[in-house]
C-alpha cells in the first residue's frame, strides 16, 4: 500500500514539470494601474496606506521622544506587543488605543 501511494505522488510531481505554461511577469506599476480602475479596491488601498502612514508616524514620534515600546505601553496601560503591532502597521487601530497613544506622546487627536 505505501509503495502505491508514493509512486502516485512521484507521478504528480512528474506532471507537474512537464507542463509548458507560459508565465508573465507585471510590474507593480502596470497591476496597481489595473486594479486601480476598482472603487473598492481603491477605497482599501487608501486605507492601508493610511494606517501605514499612522504606523510610522507614531514609531517616529516614539524614537524622536527617546521612548522605549516598553515605556510607551507602560504609559498607555497596554501590554508592550501591542504597542509592537501598531507599529508595524499589520494591524488596525481603535480610536481609543489612538487616544491613548497619543496622550502618551503629549499629543491630540485632531480630525481633519
């Protein structure tokens, strides 16, 4: 039996190497042209490039301000990881960690 099942999967991978697709290769430019023509995906593009933005901004302010992640989550109550992934932008962002975060700084929210 076990002898059956790997000559099956040695007989997939074979097929595999023996197809002679064609692959092309886009630029980022070309496919974020492509995909531009989609509201909704510009709606979500926007908003990834803002939370990155917010993510830089608040590392920045952090290393300006000669603070550790582990000051700053001691100032806002929150444990140091999340601190962490705010930071790397992975993550989004209540308006209230926001608060908090911003008041750690000696900053206001302000809303344009």
């Amino acid at each position: 039996m076990k002898k059956a099942k790997k000559e099956v999967r040695q007989s997939k991978t074979k097929g595999m190497f023996k197809q002679n697709k064609k692959i092309e290769i886009h630029s980022f430019e070309s496919v974020l042209k492509e995909f531009s023509k989609d509201k909704e995906f510009v709606r979500a593009y926007n908003e990834e490039l803002q939370r990155h933005r917010l993510a830089k901004q608040i590392r920045s302010l952090r290393i300006a301000q000669n603070m550790t992640q582990r000051f700053v989550a001691q100032k806002t109550g929150m444990p140091q990881s999340v601190i962490a992934r705010i930071e790397s932008g992975q993550s989004g962002i209540s308006l209230d960690t926001l608060g908090r975060v911003a008041h750690a700084f000696g900053k206001d929210i302000q809303l344009a």
